[in-house]
C-alpha cells in the first residue's frame, strides 16, 4: 500500500490524491469527500474507491495500466469555503481539459498553501462578535452581550497563541472553559444583574461541537460509520471537557466571590434578536474563511434557518422546529448550488450553525456536575433529538431537492 500521491506514476492517479488531500484539509465530511472524489477519477477515466476517515482517508485508483492503493495521512482542518470554491472550479477545468493534470496538481498545491483569506486578528474579533450576539440569542442583556464579548475575545486570543504550541494546544478547550467559568462568575459577582451561565455559555459558543455532531450523524446515516463515529466521539469528549473546564473554573470563583448568586438578565427589546440575526453572519463569513463577495448569501442562509426554525417549533415544537429550519435551509442551499454552480456548503454550514444543538448538550453536561441528574438526562437527551431533526431534515430537503453534481 503506497502511503505518498508521489510514488505513482499516473498522474491522474497523483493529482486525485492531491486533491484527495486537500479536500479533506478543508474539513469536507466523509460523505461529501467520497461522492465529490468519484464524480473526480470517473472525469479522468479512472475507476476508483474512497473511504474517508477524520484523520486519513484510503483510495483504490484502477487503470489501463493497473490498480494502486493508497493510505494518505491527513489531519482535518477548518473548513475554508473560499479555497474549496476555489477546488471546485479548478476541477472543472480538468474534467473540461482545459488544464493539463501536471498544471492542476501544482495548483491545488497552491491553493493548500495560500494564507487564509481573514487574518488571526479578523478571527479572534469574529469570536468576540459571535459571542456577543450568542449572548442575545440566550436571552442575555447588553451585559451580558458586552462581558461575552470580551470573554470570547480573551478565549479566541489565548487560541491563536496556542497554535503554534502542541502540548498546550491539546488543552485548549479545557483552558478555555475554565476561563469561562471563572470569568463568567467572577463578572457576574462584580456587576449586578448580569447572568453567569449566559455568560460562560456565550463565551465559549464557538468551542461548542454542534456542528461536529451533526455532521457525524450525517456520516452515520450515509453509511459511513467509522467516520462517523470517531467524530461523535471527538464532539463527546469536547462536551465533556467543556462541562468539566467550566465546572472548574467556577468553583475557583466561587472561592473569590462566596456570596455570588446566580442572577437574572435584564430583557432586551425583541428587535435586538433580529439586529443580531443581521450582525452574525459577519463572524460566520470569517470562521468559515468565505469570500466577502458570499456574504449576501451567508444572510440569506441565516435568515431562511432562523426564520423556518421558528415557524416550525411554533407549529411542532422546538426540536421538530429545527428540522423544518434545516429542511428549508437544505433546500434553499441546493437551489443555489444549482443556479450559481457553486459548493453548497457556503450556505448549509453557516445556516446549521443557529440550529445545531451543541448549546442544548453543554446545559445538560452543566445540570449533571451540579448534581441535577434527571434534567441533565432529559437536557441530553433533547440534544440528540434536536441532531437527529437537523439530519433527517437535510436529507429529506437532497431527496426533494436534490444538491448539484459537484464539489
């Protein structure tokens, strides 16, 4: 079994994997990398099989000249819809033969090494935005919106100084849901009516594996098990060690502040939610490394989740309401992967990112190390009915609506 894209001698065989590699860098799910991989070697006129793991994946390429098989190593990294845009129509270019392989192959070199589209600095303020705004959509007041943001800032900070450390970054998320805590309770003992959860939770909101668990249990119910799997596993021990960092770090509060009590937020106005439905997408464009042209549809995704969601939980309840938002939104996204020939995803993942249920799992983990078992049961239990919605929802939206033949 070959291990390296350079040891064959085809080299078709050769830029598949390239491709293969970088595909899988930009954090593409196992059943998306594994039909876009297909519709790529049959173009060539190859044959080939894909089985896609979160930190490897295995192809079988048959030629004329013979069959090879390859394990390539490939640690998954953020999604980047800018640089996938930027896959997809080079691809199209050599399905086309308008671009030489040896050309192609050098390119999506290229495309892999470029620096992000938004710098650390952009990232670490979209943390702080998205935040702020989590903070409203939790129900929290300009308080807890403020205090939030600068939490998420501080977190996002201490992120990117990680980066570059190994052993530290592998603790990330436990550092961090310890600040939070502290910071959460210790703002809160100092500024009066201002709520601690609210702001631990917002803080920490882009920490939460929501998206990761909805993803794996897309891959489950596409039939790829084994990623799916680990990633379930992956999202478990995040929870896990969010509700653990932030248990902790409260009780270290706790010991500064011994007369702290919980509080209550101070309502905002309800045209608030919407201001901050407008403001979100922004940090969403960032994270997610889109292109600023994309914005208007990153909007349009937030608004058609958001929207739908509640119309459904008014008429079905809350975890039902969320499968409807994700039905609509699936819709929608492959409405307009087919009229603007580009990736869906540029409106499917910002859109689940208002409906996933990493919140709901996170309140759960927090009412069983407070010793409030039965809730915290119920509370997980909700967590993954409201994952299930959002994928049975995105299927049912590819089987009315079925998504582009393309990256």
């Amino acid at each position: 079994m070959n291990e390296s894209p350079s040891l064959s001698q085809d080299s078709r065989v050769a830029f598949c994997l390239e491709l293969g590699k970088a595909l899988h860098g930009f954090g593409t799910p196992a059943h998306r990398f594994e039909e876009a991989m297909q519709r790529v070697v049959a173009s060539l006129g190859l044959e080939g099989d894909f089985l896609a793991h979160p930190t490897a994946f295995f192809a079988e390429l048959r030629s004329s000249s013979g069959r090879e098989i390859f394990m390539v190593r490939a640690e998954p990294g953020e999604t980047n819809l800018e640089k996938l845009v930027r896959i997809q129509a080079l691809v199209k270019e050599v399905a086309e033969g308008h671009l030489p392989i040896e050309e192609a192959a050098a390119r999506v070199r290229a495309v892999v090494a470029d620096p992000p589209g938004f710098g650390k600095a952009a990232v670490v303020a979209s943390f702080g935005l998205s935040s702020a705004m989590a903070a409203r959509f939790f129900g929290g007041g300009w308080r807890e919106m403020l205090l939030s943001a600068g939490l998420g800032l501080l977190i996002a900070a201490l992120g990117a100084w990680t980066a570059k450390r190994r052993n530290l970054a592998q603790v990330l998320v436990l550092l961090a849901a310890t600040l939070a805590g502290f910071g959460g309770v210790l703002m809160a003992h100092l500024i009066p009516h201002t709520a601690a959860f609210t702001i631990t939770l917002a803080s920490i909101v882009i920490l939460l594996p929501g998206l990761r668990l909805t993803i794996a249990l897309r891959e489950v119910a596409t039939g790829n098990l084994v990623a799916g799997s680990a990633r379930l596993t992956d999202a478990g021990m995040t929870l896990l060690m969010l509700a653990f960092g932030v248990a902790l770090g409260r009780q270290v509060a706790v010991q500064f502040a011994s007369a702290f009590r919980e509080s209550a937020s101070v309502a905002l106005p309800a045209w608030t939610e919407w201001a901050a439905l407008l403001a979100v997408p922004v940090a969403y464009m960032v994270l997610f490394q889109a292109r600023k042209r994309d914005f208007g549809w990153i909007l349009l995704a937030s608004l058609v989740s958001f929207i739908s969601a509640r119309f459904g939980a008014a008429w079905l309840g809350p975890e039902l309401g969320a499968g409807v938002g994700a039905m609509t939104l699936g819709i929608v996204a492959n409405l307009f992967g087919r009229w603007v020939r580009l990736p869906n995803q540029i409106m499917v993942l910002p859109g689940l990112l208002l409906l996933v249920p990493g919140s709901i799992g996170f309140r759960g983990l927090a009412f069983l190390t407070m010793g409030e078992t039965e809730v915290g049961v119920q509370t997980a239990f909700r967590m993954v009915f409201l994952a299930v919605a959002l994928v049975m929802g995105l299927s049912l939206a590819n089987a009315l609506v079925p998504p582009r033949k393309g990256l």
